[in-house]
C-alpha cells in the first residue's frame, strides 16, 4: 500500500532484506532501528538539559548518536529474528526426540 512507499528506500539501502509489510508484503522501514535512532537523538538532547547547555550544543552529536542507536536497534531486531528461529529448531528437535522415544517414526 501507500503507507509503505515512504521507507521503501531507506528500508532497501539499510538492510537489502529487512522486514516485511503485512499489508503488501513490501520490505519496510525496521521498527527498532527507528525508535534507537530516536532515542540516541533524545539522549543526546537530555543530557544537555540536564547540563544545562544549550540543546544543539555540538549538533554532530546528535547525528553520531542517532545512527548509533539506528544500528543497534537493527541489531536488536536481527538478533530477534535469529533467535525465533532457533527456538523453531530446538522445538522441532525436541518433538524428534520425543517421537523416537515412544517409538514412532518421525513425519518428515
């Protein structure tokens, strides 16, 4: 749909791969990349308050520390990924393993 247009190119020059939209099955923009840019952008922002220097102080700071949380929000949801599908392998070995010990054939 419409709604995935706008991340359609920073979704393919991030990833290549990425997640997937719903709706049209579109690669869009990943979800925990956007909120850690957001929140190295925000914190970036707080600690200057909370020193109480001007918010845009170093403004470089806030582009090192939004693409820093971009990557690691990337890699939170990498990592995610990757561990639902160990989880799916362990359950399939699991359910392997239990099948030989009641001495059925395992369905492949």
């Amino acid at each position: 749909g419409r709604h995935c247009l706008l991340f359609l190119s920073l979704s393919a020059a991030y990833s290549g791969e990425g997640a997937r939209c719903y709706t049209c099955a579109r690669p869009t923009m990943p979800l925990f990349s956007l909120v850690g840019a957001t929140l190295g952008f925000t914190g970036v922002m707080v600690s200057n308050m909370l020193r109480k220097v001007p918010v845009w102080r170093e403004p470089w700071e806030h582009v090192i520390f939004a693409g820093v949380g971009w990557y690691l929000g990337g890699k939170v949801k990498r990592f995610e990924e990757s561990t639902n599908e160990d989880i799916k392998e362990l359950k399939e070995r699991y359910r392997l393993r239990q099948m030989r010990l009641e001495g059925a054939q395992p369905q492949e």
